[in-house]
C-alpha cells in the first residue's frame, strides 16, 4: 500500500468515517469487465461521497498527504492598544501578488502536479467536498466557498455539478435550460482538453462520471463526446493547443485529439447539414467509455478547395504571428476571390474573418500544403451565420475533409479539421443549392 493510500486511511478514521473508496484498490485493474461496469456508475461515487481527499501536491503515490513543504517566512509586527493596554506582536507572511490579483488561480491549482492528470479532473468536478493536501498547503472547497489554510477565503469554487450559485465557472442550477448546460459543458471541455493520460485510450473514460451527469440533465444521446440533439454545433469543435493523437477515432470527434476542444459557434447561425443516421461501436457495455469507431451519415454541400497561395510571413509584427508562419489561402471552384484561408497552425489565423486549422499535421506544413495541392481536401459545409443581415460578413463554418479511401466514390470522409470562409471564397448559389450524402468516420 502507498504512503498516500496510508494517509487516506489515517485521515479518514480520523474525521470518525467507516469507509473509504480508493480508486486502484475497489476496481480490479486487470479486469475490463470490471473496470467497465463500475466506470457507469463512477459519477455516483464521487457525487455522494461525504469528502474527497485529493494529494494534489504529490507526483505520485510514494509522497503521501505530508510531504515536505517550503515552510513559509514569517515577520514579528508589534502592536500595543494605550486604551486597554494590551501590547505584544502577531506574525505575518507575504502573500504572492500574482495570486491576490487573481484569485481564481488558487481555484485552479493549475501549476499543481495533480491538476494536470486527465483522471483527476472529474473526481474533482464531480465532488461536493475535497480535501487538497497541495505542494504549499492544504486547501478545501465546498459549496460554501474555497479556503486556504492560510486563511484566505474566496466565495466561490472550481468546476460543480452540485448546483452551487457561488460558482464562479457557471454552474448548473436546478431547472436550468439545456442552453445553459451546453454553455457549462464547453466551459468543462476547454480545462478537460488539454489535461495528460498515460493510455491514450482513457480520452473518454476518464471524462465518463461528467458525461453521465450531463446525460441525464440534457436528456440526450452521448456519441463519442458529441451530443445527439446539438451534434452540428459539436462537431464544429475547433482544436487550439494541440499535441497529435495517433488513430484515436472517430475523426470527427474531440476525442481523436489532446487539446482544447473549444465551440466554433457564437451567435446567431443557420443550420446547412441534416444528420440522417449515426453509430458509435463501444469497447465495452458502457456508452460514456472507450470507442472503437464511429460514423455519422448527413446531408450537407461538399465542395472542392483550390489552393489558391501558399506564403510564408516573416515579419509578425503585422500578423502577430511567429516568424515564417506559413499560410494556406483557399477557394472553391466558384469562388470570386481569395480570402478564404486555412492557417495550419494557429486557431486566430490571418484573417478574422477566414480562419481555419488542421487538427493533427498543424505543425507539419508540408504536408498540410501537398495534401491541398493535391486537390484531396473539402469543405463540407454545416453551419452558416446569421446574425449579420447584410450578406458582408456571413461566415460558413466548415469541417476539412477528406476521402477515407482512394478508390471509393469519394463520399466516405474523415475530419482533418475546420475553415470558416467567407461568402465572396465559397460562391453561395453552390453552397445553398449543392447537396451531398456523406459518411463521416
């Protein structure tokens, strides 16, 4: 048993609790039937839990809940009060300026070892009380707030699903509209995203007890991380901050990479694609775990990119970008001009209004760049806004496409990533008349 484990056990007994549930030790590792069943009712686990202890501070289980820390530097202050004459000194310490000026950085325990571990985050998510044992001290957050053990206390918390009105990261109160929890749940995605896994199969596994809880609050179907009722909007995820993921499926899924998976919808917006069908295989029996494939047939314009340019900047001081980024400006066969553009690697792209990025060769250019010369990547159009009635700044929100096999007929795809384009680069007559059954995989 690990020096942590130990800890835990201590502390429990000491706070006067009979049982305990530690992760490694109640679910048989080596069992998958096992390890599916109970990844189902995880959520319930934490969410009823009277407190969560979390070692938030350790590397790993050999440092236990008190492990050495940098004792703090304290400065005697004298005071005497002439009226009751009382006299003597108190001790105070400097707290850090970057933190008092943001406190919601003490929420987050961001440079914390624990907070970057994909596992970690809904077992703090999903818990109404948690015990931070942290590399400077211990914290603890509830619904009443957040509390440091050296005294500062803030009226809010980190993420919950438990309805609390103090939260500063939008909670989920009780009755709240399905608009409001779509908006909390792109909020959880943005801080999931980027967060570690040893197995990179755990992508969905490890999210499963958040998933569970959004499932029975949105009434909904869950494929693959992507909601039934919303699943235009969710499969126009944009990727920002990524590290490639190999064979991860499905492609048109978040899950396929480890980033941040942020909403490319705000505003007002039309739909242009209409799901017809959509299947995800599991691994196991559990509908929040790992997948094996998945694939969502629609009707939505396909349209041809042309590679219209291909520069390379080298002075930022116009883009804001690095030095020698490289830009790939797109066009569709009937498009009048060119200001359609894919940057492949950065999510704000040149053009505020065309922008674009590849989801796993972003940093590979030349591939990006032969992959488009070679006339194999699409547009397949789902979205379009509305919220500007004068035509000028309407923007087509746009999956990056491409066929999954050479010699079929072209109409079984694969996501590589997305492109807003602007009208004058797609020609509208095309994209309101031309219409194509797809598969995407």
């Amino acid at each position: 048993m690990t020096r942590s484990f130990e800890d835990a056990i201590a502390i429990t007994r000491y706070l006067g609790l009979r049982h305990i549930w530690i992760d490694s030790l109640c679910i048989l590792q080596d069992d998958p039937e096992d390890w599916d069943r109970e990844l189902a009712t995880m959520h319930a686990v934490y969410s009823n839990a009277v407190l969560t202890i979390s070692v938030t501070g350790a590397e790993d289980g050999t440092l236990g809940c008190f492990a050495g820390r940098k004792l703090k530097k304290y400065v005697p202050i004298p005071y005497s009060d002439s009226k009751s004459g009382l006299d003597g000194q108190v001790y105070a310490f400097a707290l850090p300026a970057a933190l008092e000026a943001r406190p919601d950085k003490y929420i987050e325990m961001s440079s914390e070892p624990l907070s970057a571990r994909a596992w970690c985050f809904q077992e703090r998510v999903l818990s109404r009380r948690v015990l931070h044992f942290a590399t400077d001290q211990m914290y603890f957050e509830c619904n009443a707030g957040f509390q440091s053990e050296d005294g500062l206390h803030l009226k809010k918390r980190y993420f919950t699903l438990h309805g609390d009105p103090r939260s500063g990261f939008l909670p989920v109160p009780g009755g709240s509209t399905s608009d409001t929890n779509m908006q909390l749940w792109y909020n959880i995605l943005w801080s999931y995203g980027p967060r570690k896994l040893t197995k990179s199969s755990d992508k969905l596994p490890a999210f499963a007890g958040v998933a569970a809880v959004f499932a029975e609050r949105l009434r909904d179907q869950y494929l693959a991380g992507i909601w039934r009722k919303s699943m235009i909007e969710g499969l126009l995820w944009q990727a920002l901050d990524v590290a490639e993921v190999k064979d991860r499926k499905p492609s048109w899924s978040w899950v396929s990479i480890d980033g941040i998976p942020t909403s490319g919808l705000i505003g007002r917006w039309e739909q242009l694609a209409f799901i017809i069908d959509c299947q995800v295989d599991l691994v196991g029996e559990s509908r929040f775990g790992e997948v094996k494939s998945g694939w969502i047939k629609m009707e939505a314009p396909l349209l041809p990119l042309i590679l219209v340019e291909s520069v390379r900047s080298s002075d930022d001081r116009e883009t804001g970008l690095p030095l020698k980024q490289k830009h790939l400006f797109f066009r569709t066969p009937r498009g009048l001009r060119t200001p359609g553009q894919v940057d492949p690697r950065t999510p704000g792209g040149v053009d505020a209004k065309s922008t674009g990025r590849f989801d796993s060769i972003g940093q590979r250019h030349e591939e990006a760049e032969t992959l488009a010369r070679e006339g194999k990547v699409f547009a397949l159009v789902l979205a379009v806004d509305v919220g500007d009635t004068s035509h000028k700044l309407m923007i087509y929100h746009s999956l990056l496409v491409t066929p999954v096999d050479e010699g079929g007929d072209g109409t079984t795809l694969k996501r590589l990533g997305f492109v807003n384009l602007e009208i004058e680069s797609l020609g509208e007559d095309e994209v309101r008349t031309s219409r194509t059954t797809v598969t995407l995989e």
